[in-house]
C-alpha cells in the first residue's frame, strides 16, 4: 500500500513540475512578445513649435472626433 501512495506521490509531483514547466514557457512567450522589437520611437515633442492653435480650432477638432456624440 505504502508503494501504491509513493507512486502517486512521484506521479503528482512529475505532473506538477510538467505544469510549472509550460506556465514557464507561456510567460517567456508573453513576455517575448510585450517587449519592444527594437524599432524606433519617434517622438512628436515639438512638431507644433511656433503654432498658434486657436480656440475656434479645438471646436473644430472635437466636432470631428466627437461628431456621433453629443457634447
């Protein structure tokens, strides 16, 4: 009986370290797939240096963007 419950044990435990095993492999692919490929940011600071944006602008901008919504 004692070997029958040791088996289990062994089985469990082997089962056990298969599954820590693929969750460690699933985070490895998340992971490889959030981290950045190397492409370039570009930043947009200063692309609207010396522009004057007016108020009538702004409206404009949110009647495009916000045309299905009423504001």
């Amino acid at each position: 009986m004692e070997y029958a419950a040791a088996k289990s044990t062994v089985d469990m435990l082997h089962k056990i370290e298969t599954i820590e095993k693929e969750i460690m492999d699933l985070k490895l692919t998340v992971l490889k797939e959030l981290t950045p490929t190397g492409k370039k940011v570009i930043s947009l600071k200063g692309i609207l240096k010396g522009v004057e944006i007016s108020e009538q602008d702004i409206n404009t901008a949110k009647q495009s963007l916000y045309s299905k919504v009423v504001l």
